[in-house]
C-alpha cells in the first residue's frame, strides 16, 4: 500500500490544472471543476494554486510493524504520509466509528504545505496565510478591523491554524486578490463562538457584532467550526489595494511554513509595499 500510495503521488505531483479539469471532466460527465469547487467548498479555485501540495494518506483498520515503521521513516524523510485508522464497535443496537491518526495530522499538513513546487531553503521562520474572504462566510474587513485571521468548514481549513504560536509572524494572502497584510499572531486558537473583540470599550461576542456568518450553525461542531486566532496587525490594506504580481508564492492551505526559494522572494517582495517599522 505504501508503495502504491507513493506511485499515486508522483503521479499527481506532475499534472497540471489544464489536466486535472479534464480528469474531472472525463468523470463527472463534462462538469466544470471550477463551479463544483465553489459549490462544494465556497470558495473560488485558484488555478495558481492547484496541486500546489499533496499528501498520501493510508486508511486502514491496522497496521503491521514494517509498514508502520516505513510510513514513520519517510515522515522522518520529510515525505508527507500519514496512516488513518477506522475501527466500529458495537454497544447494543449503536454502533460507533472510531478515527485515530498515526502521526500529528497537523505535522503531515506541514511538511505538504513545504513541498510546494520549487527548489527547498531554509524555512525563514515566517507563516503563509491564506484567507478565505466570502460575503458570506468571512470577511477581510472585518478581519482587519478586530484583528484576526480564521478558517472553518471543515478540519482541512482550521487545522493548521494550531501551527501558530504567540508572536509569530504571519502573511496573510487572499485568493484571487492578493497580499493584504502582515502581522504578529496575539493568541491561541479558539473557536469562533468565544472570540470576543472590544468595543467602545466594552468586551462582547464576536459574533454579536460580526457581519459574516463564520459558521454560526456549526459554531458547536469541533471539526465545522470557524475557528480564530487574535493577530496584531503591523500593517493591512484593503482588497482593492492587494499586492498581486507574477511569481508571488500561493497555497491552498490556511496556514504554512514555505521552505521554496519562491517564498523567499515573495517575502523579500512583500517587504517593499507593506510598512514594517511597527514590527521593530
């Protein structure tokens, strides 16, 4: 299985955006890729940034000594595998799903995340983050008002939120906008149903005040819920102000630490339109 999984994703490393519409034309009967995408997930597909990273994921209900101490060998290596297990149990007339995980899933969607396409240099100790602006889900105005970043909808989304620490900082990129701001992370992760923001003085629910939906529905649900983390923001800009230019690092994850000479340069670039000297 191992070996399989790794002859799917050299594969898959290899194709372009061009050629996975048509994989997902030729199997959903001529649909568009794009639209299903928004459908889907709410958001806007990013040609850019597709097939940016990928992951080799073995489900299974267990696993033998040598495949385990493979899997655990190229995580080692880097290579971003990881094992998940599905158990049932039966208690009367219930029966329950049981999921674990053989490695930290939030330490295989970093190392996808750093084998984005381009040569590998020491990571610079600074997070990519992308932010899912949506009229209706998020907002970046609202973002940049109260200090915050968030994901949610799903654990793919909010996961690598928990990535973060007090004090790093962070780059935050729109999809199909641009670069719209740089700051320090002030906190820890928390669920959108216990952010509070301060106004006129006065602590209250964000979601009380908030424009945006974040999830409200699925404010209860661990693995749904938008989830946030506080930001000191250095400097921001509105979406019609975003800095966009060819070669410009991108990913699909909400959070990432980019070890490509393409982040690099996108930092190095960043520093010339966004003002720093907060951060000093």
């Amino acid at each position: 299985m191992v070996s399989q999984g790794l002859d799917y994703a050299s594969w898959a490393q290899g194709l372009t955006s061009d050629q996975i519409a048509e994989i997902y034309q030729r199997f959903s009967g001529g649909g568009s890729l794009s639209t299903a995408f928004h459908e889907s997930f709410g958001h806007t597909l990013d040609e850019e940034q597709l097939n940016g990273s990928h992951q080799v994921v073995i489900v299974a209900s267990s696993l033998d000594p040598v495949t385990e101490r493979i899997v655990n060998y190229l995580n080692g290596l880097e290579v971003p595998i990881n094992v998940i297990f599905f158990q049932v149990f039966r208690d009367g007339d219930a029966r329950y799903l049981s999921r674990s995980w053989l490695i930290d899933p939030v330490e295989t969607e970093s190392k996808a995340s750093s084998v984005h396409a381009g040569s590998r240099v020491p990571w610079n100790q600074e997070y990519y983050v992308s932010f899912g602006h949506d009229p209706n889900r998020r907002l970046w105005e609202e973002a940049r008002r109260y200090g915050f970043i968030s994901g949610g909808g799903g654990k793919w989304y909010s996961q690598t939120l928990f990535m973060l620490s007090e004090g790093d900082r962070i780059w935050v990129n729109v999809p199909n906008s641009g670069y719209v701001g740089v700051g320090r992370v002030a906190g820890q992760p928390i669920k959108a149903s216990e952010f509070r923001v301060d106004i006129d003085g006065k602590e209250l629910p964000f979601l009380e005040v908030a424009e945006a939906d974040y999830g409200r529905a699925e404010s209860d649900d661990e693995n749904l819920a938008e989830y946030f983390v506080p930001v000191r923001w250095i400097d921001t800009r509105s979406l019609s102000e975003a800095i966009s230019e060819v070669g410009l690092f991108g990913n699909q994850n909400t959070v990432c630490r980019p070890r490509t000479s393409k982040w690099t340069h996108t930092v190095g670039r960043l520093q010339h339109f966004f003002d720093l000297t907060a951060d000093e």
